[in-house]
C-alpha cells in the first residue's frame, strides 16, 4: 500500500518504518504542497492536519486512513472525511507527560511567586516578604479530563492535591477523585483552587468559559489555558482577571496566534504566557510514529480496535 506523509519526519523514524514494513511504499514529505502528487495514490496520509482541506481529501481518491500526529484537530476539513467514509485517528495521549509537567511547573511558579523573584533577581532586591503559599492541601480542576488530565491528576496527587475532573461522558479518570458532567460544571468552578483547561475546540466548546463562569471561581483561583484558545471567550477572561475575579491565568493557548505584540495580555501582571509550548517534547515524533507503528499492525491484520479513533462527527 502506498503510505504518505504532509508532515515532516525526522530521518532515523523514516528508516525505521521502512525497516519495519519493507512491503510498504512509504513517501515522505514536508508539507501537503510536496505531498500532492503522491495524494492521489496513497491510501494512508501521515499529517500534522492543519494543511489538509477540501481539495486535498477530494483528490485523495483512494485514501482510506488519516493519522494525525498531533492532538489537536480544529482546522481539519471533517465534513469532506465524512462524506468519503475516511477513517481517522490522532496521537491524543502521547503529549500527556510534556503537558503534566508543565501544568505544575506554573502551578509551582504561581505559588512560589516565581515572576516576582526574577524581577528581585534582576535589580538586585533581597525582599524575604514575598508571599508564598502551599499547593499540598489545594484543590485542583481539570477541564477535559483524559488522557492529559489523568498525567496531570497523577501528579497533582504527589504534591497532596484533591483531584476533580470535568468531561463529555463523566467516565472516571485514573487518579482524579471526583468526576463531573456538565450539568455540574458550576461546582468543580466554584471548589477548584487551580483550574486547568485542556478542552478541544469543537462545536461544542467554542467560547464555553465566558465572565459568568470566571465569576463562579474562587477570588484567589489560577485558571490554566493548555487546551485551545477558542474555547474560551478572551475579553471575558481578561475582564475577570481586570476585576479581581480570578487571580492569575496562565495561558499557552489563545483565540488569535501569534498573539499579537500589542495585546493587552502581554502587560497584564496576574497573567503568565508562553507561545504554545506546553507539549513540546524532543520525544514527540518518537511517540507519534511509534502509536502510528502500531496501528498500522492492527490495520493490515483488520482490526478494527485501532488506538485514538475519532468520531468524525464529533472532531474528537
């Protein structure tokens, strides 16, 4: 079969592919412009899933699975998929342990008041009544708990924190304490001393944190952004944060990125950025071809249990 990739794979994954399925035709490209000519033969398509559009899957005449190598899938053309019947799946999982660390590494920072004694550091300020507080005994929420929300719940518990969790089903999670559904989302804002988003932008979560659930949360909560921007309404959130609703955001994601260099976020003071990075791993691509690897196995041999398979309808 004839295997292509829009997506850029590092050398050594390449060659181990090709050792792996020599039976294989495997054609490897950096993006779905170079992949184009191979599109129409391929009937799997390794991609990032951000390049993909209506055209593209239209000419892939004979494309029968997409593996997207990434979690995220908000740009992909899903209607098109839909109506030829494509199968697709994506690495959700594989950011998890990047994406705990760096959950409570800002939460350490927001305790420990990490900005504030880099600033000191740098003007060389000994001031021994910075305010610093505890995480052990707090209350930690997770918005969209799964396979990330369950890493960072696991860790969250190493440092003595009550683990709540918050998704579509109301499945328990592995290590969160208590789950709820949406009709409960008004408790887990309201008893969460850390409130972390790792929700998907759908249909469903455009705009879902708008000022009334900002203003359900405690004054002192910190509200963790490291799912997609999108699915909170921005002015809102930076109105709350104006208030004294919430005290502090840390945001990796955001409606519009790049954000702008003039956005007022950037001047905020109760708000930590960072470029959307909170996955980034040197053992990203290791995991994504190694889940790829792996189902490909599964998918020459029929079966249907292939790991991460999204509901089309759903973008999830």
């Amino acid at each position: 079969m004839n295997i292509v990739t829009s997506a850029k794979i590092r050398q050594d994954l390449q060659e181990a592919l090709i050792a792996r399925f020599p039976e294989e035709k495997f054609y490897f490209h950096e993006n779905i412009n170079e992949a184009q000519t191979n599109l129409k033969n391929a009937e799997i398509l390794i991609t990032l899933g951000e390049d993909l559009n209506r055209e593209s899957i239209e000419e892939a005449v004979h494309l029968k699975w997409i593996m997207v190598i990434s979690a995220g899938m908000d740009r992909m053309p899903f209607q098109a998929i839909k109506e030829k019947g494509i199968l697709v799946t994506n690495a959700r999982g594989i950011h998890k342990t990047p994406m705990a660390e760096y959950t409570m590494g800002m939460i350490l920072q927001t305790a420990r008041q990490a900005k504030t004694l880099m600033k000191h550091q740098e003007q060389g300020i000994w001031d021994r009544g910075v305010p610093m507080s505890e995480i052990s005994g707090r209350t930690i929420g997770i918005l969209g708990a799964g396979a990330i929300g369950s890493e960072i719940a696991r860790l969250a518990k190493a440092f003595g924190m009550t683990t709540l969790g918050f998704n579509r089903s109301g499945e328990h999670v592995e290590y969160v304490d208590r789950m709820y559904l949406k009709g409960e989302l008004a408790s887990i804002l309201e008893e969460s001393d850390y409130l972390v988003s790792v929700l998907p932008t759908t249909e469903e979560t455009k705009g879902f944190l708008s000022l009334e659930h900002f203003r359900r949360m405690k004054k002192s909560a910190v509200f963790l952004n490291i799912g997609r921007g999108l699915t909170v309404v921005q002015n809102d959130m930076i109105l709350a944060l104006e208030q004294g609703e919430i005290a502090h955001a840390v945001l990796d994601v955001f409606e519009e990125e790049p954000l702008p260099a003039n956005h007022p976020l950037w001047k905020m003071k109760n708000v930590t950025i960072t470029p959307h990075l909170s996955g980034i791993s040197p053992l990203y691509q290791d995991r994504a071809i190694q889940l790829f690897a792996e189902n490909l196995e599964k998918y020459k041999k029929k079966d249907p249990l292939l790991a991460n398979i999204i509901t089309v309808e759903r973008g999830y």
